[in-house]
C-alpha cells in the first residue's frame, strides 16, 4: 500500500485543495499516470501515481488538505482487468455463401413500409419520389444506404440553417431559467482578494498614450520567416513590449518600485510579469531580467511559460516575485480599459487591439494601425512626470524598434557622443 502525499507547491504554501481527481475512486491507476489537480493560491500542481494499483481517495474533490498529508492510497497488489478484446465483424471474401447469396428485396407497398413523417422530415423532388417508388424504397432505406457524408452534403445543411437565420424563420429555443452553481477555486478567490485590497489600499491612477503598429508590423512581416527558421516559432508583439518596458523602465525606475512599510524598494533589475489567462484563472509568470535579454529570448521565454500556466506545469517559483506587470487585453477585443496593479508591484502596462484608424502624419491624413496603451500606477511612489515620462518612452521605442538596440538612444547620438 503506497501514500501518496500532497507535496509543497512553495515555501509560504501551508494548504492546498484537491481541485479535480482524473481518476475515479477505486479505479486501476497505471504507474506515471496524473491522478489529481491541486490547487493553491498562487498555482495549480499535479498529483502523479509512482506506481499501478488500485486507487482509494482520502479527500473529497474541493476539500482542503495540509501540505504533505495523504491525499489518497494505492493498492499496488490489485492487478489492472484485462480488456475483452472487440470481436471483428465477419469479412464477406468473394466466393464465399454470404457473398454469393443475393439479397432479399421487400416487394411491398412503399406506404406499409414508410414512416407518416419521413417526407416531412427530408427534402424529396418529384423525380426522386419516382424513382423510390419504382424501386420500392423509403426514405430510411437511401440514408441508411449511404456509405459516408460529403463535403457536398455538410454544406448543403450549414447553408439551409444559416439561410434560415437571415430570413428569422429559424426555430425559436424553449426558454430556460436555470442556472449553474459551482465553488470558486483557490486561485480565484485569492485573485478577487487581491483585486479588492488594491483598489482599497493604494492611490491607483491610469495615463494613455497611443501607439503607431505600424514599424513593428512591418519588421515582422518582413523578418517572420527568416525569424522561424532561425529560432523555430513566431515572432509576436509581447517581446516588443517585454523589451521596451525594461528599458523605460532604467530611465524611470520608480515605476519598478514597491512600498516596503516605510521604505520605498527599487530593484536593480527588471523582471516583467506577462498575464496569461487560464482556466483556473489569471496567472502572472515572470521573464526575469528582460533588460539584459534579446527579442527572441524573451519571445521564447513568453511562449514556454504561457504554455506551462495553461497546461497546469507552471511552478510558485516562476510566479513569484516581478517588478513590472504587462497585460493584454487586445486579443479579446478591447479597444480601451484601465488595468488595475498587481501587488506589491507598482504599475501594470495595458495593451489594447490593434485598430485602422486616420492619423494626421507630416501634414497629411494616412491610415495607420494604432493601439492605445494604458499605464496604471501607484501615485503614492510615482508621479505623473515619471509615469507619463515611461509612456511616452515605450511608445517611442515600439514605434522606433531599432533603438531597442541601443537602450532607446538616438544613432546619431550615440555616433556624436551627444
């Protein structure tokens, strides 16, 4: 008999809840195999059998449960059910009776045999009608005598449903008052106290900007293929940001800075906090030290932890900590909002969808694709001149790329020794 003990998801993490068991109770488990979700306030962790046997929980799914207490037994001297083998369908081979004996026809009427409501239900033309009567078959005879659906017959049905949608003659949904109830896990109630304690515990403001898509855009477009062979996965705009963040950030660093009772903190480094959004809910990994990372560092490094936060691999220590926090509500459809601080951090970036609009550029009007952007910040640490000020210099360096390579400074700077 094996204990399987709920391990520690982190240091300050003293209780956890058993979120979902894959498994049911007393099933055959095989040795490897995730048995069950556990969720704290910061991650959700998975519970894996070390070895195969017969599975009894010890906790009810969304009871609590102390770090390194059982959570459930396996009984390793139950060996798994052997699985009944399918019997294959007897092949008819060429030759053979069942091939050679020809099948029976029913030579009846067509009305004894056919259901009142077949026509009803299937679109029949005449000469169809015609030709099953001749032959004396229903309705139920030609769809059961058809051997696979085609592309022809799937769009000849999306097209007549959707065709009765424009013209309102679509079937009308019985109504319903019913509605569904379920516990709110761990992480979403420590994310809604969170939420809470920060709209009533620091002096949160909000500054906009706008930025032209435009040069990254086209670096892009021009450079993604030649990006994918050289490092394997697509160049997206969130290393961008990542990377201008990091360098406005050096120039205004009390937009990194967080109240420690009172003491104000200022790391000499910037790890930025990307919000991915879950299933369990919203979930913060951090890219440590952006400032002293490449485009492609940070795009793979963005990837790989959306991909853990999202699969449930994600661990408390690549959540924990961030000076800085980059949100993205453009890829649901927002054209504006104001993003609320995750604390201890100081300020949040918001990013917003991408949107065609007319801009007034060197005299005339041009089409350009825009994005507002959203920076909201404690103004108890931060002023309006550092926040504005980091703004202005993210918009700067997303709408001049090239000058992420030179910490935001000018060329022609740099080159004078200005």
């Amino acid at each position: 008999m094996i204990e399987i003990k709920v391990p520690s998801p982190g240091e300050s993490i003293t209780e956890v809840e058993i979120g979902n068991w894959l498994v049911e109770d007393g099933s055959f488990v095989e040795k490897g195999q995730e048995i069950a979700e556990v969720e704290s306030d910061k991650a959700t962790l998975t519970l894996i059998a070390e070895e195969g046997g017969k599975i009894t929980f010890k906790v009810e799914e969304g009871q609590a449960i102390a770090v390194g207490e059982v959570a459930c037994t396996i009984d390793t001297s139950v060996a798994p059910v052997a699985k009944k083998e399918k019997e294959e369908p007897e092949k008819e081979v060429a030759g053979s009776k069942t091939a050679d004996k020809p099948k029976e026809v029913y030579q009846g009427s067509t009305a004894e045999r056919e259901p009142k409501n077949d026509i009803g239900k299937v679109k029949v033309t005449s000469v169809a009608k015609e030709m099953m009567k001749e032959a004396g078959l229903t309705v139920d005879d030609i769809i059961s005598g058809l051997k696979r659906l085609g592309k022809k017959e799937v769009e000849a049905v999306i097209f007549s449903s959707e065709a009765k949608q424009q013209n309102g003659i679509g079937e009308s949904k019985p109504a319903s008052r019913e509605a569904s109830r379920k516990r709110m896990s761990m992480l979403r109630r420590k994310l809604s106290q969170r939420l809470v304690a920060v709209k009533n515990e620091t002096a949160m403001l909000t500054t906009f900007n706008e930025v032209d898509m435009g040069p990254i855009m086209d670096l892009r477009k021009k450079y993604q293929q030649q990006f994918i062979e050289k490092h394997g996965f697509k160049l997206g705009f969130m290393s961008f940001f990542t990377k201008a963040v990091a360098i406005a950030a050096q120039s205004h660093p009390t937009v990194i800075s967080m109240i420690d009772g009172d003491e104000i903190v200022t790391p000499g480094y910037v790890d930025v906090g990307i919000a991915v959004s879950t299933p369990k809910g919203l979930m913060v990994p951090n890219v440590r030290n952006a400032e002293s990372k490449s485009i492609p560092e940070i795009e793979m490094e963005i990837k790989e932890l959306a991909e853990k936060a999202r699969n449930k691999k994600i661990s408390v220590e690549e959540l924990s900590g961030g000076t800085f926090t980059i949100t993205n509500g453009g890829v649901f459809g927002s054209l504006l909002s104001t993003p609320i601080i995750n604390p201890p951090q100081s300020a949040i970036l918001g990013m917003h969808a991408i949107v065609e609009r007319p801009m007034a550029v060197g005299g005339q009007v041009v089409i350009r694709p825009m994005m507002y952007i959203a920076l909201s910040y404690d103004h108890r640490i931060i002023d309006g001149k550092d926040s504005v000020g980091f703004l202005v210099e993210v918009k700067q360096l997303l709408e001049n790329p090239g000058q992420m390579i030179t910490n935001g400074k000018d060329i022609g700077e740099l080159l004078l020794g200005i």
